[in-house]
C-alpha cells in the first residue's frame, strides 16, 4: 500500500493535484475562521485602518 501510493505521488500532476487542494482547504479554513471572529461574523480587514 505504501509503496502504491508513493508511485502514485512521483507523479507531477498528482502532486499538483494534492498540493492545490490542500492549500485550497486551508485558505478556506482561514476565511472561515476570519469571518466568525466576533459574534456579528467577520470585519473587512480595511476597516480597522
């Protein structure tokens, strides 16, 4: 099994594949996590300057 999946990940596409999901998830993450800071959601960032 692991040998199948680094023969699979050796691959260019399949790398930046996952590589762009993974990053993808994450910004979604931080959006997610921005939005419900306080009670009434999330502030657009310029506001506070």
């Amino acid at each position: 099994m692991k040998e199948k999946i680094s023969k699979l990940w050796s691959k260019n596409w399949v790398q930046f594949t996952g590589r762009t999901l993974f990053y993808f998830l994450v910004l979604m993450l931080l959006i997610y996590l921005y939005h419900y800071r306080n009670i009434q959601g999330g502030t657009f960032i310029y506001n506070e300057f």
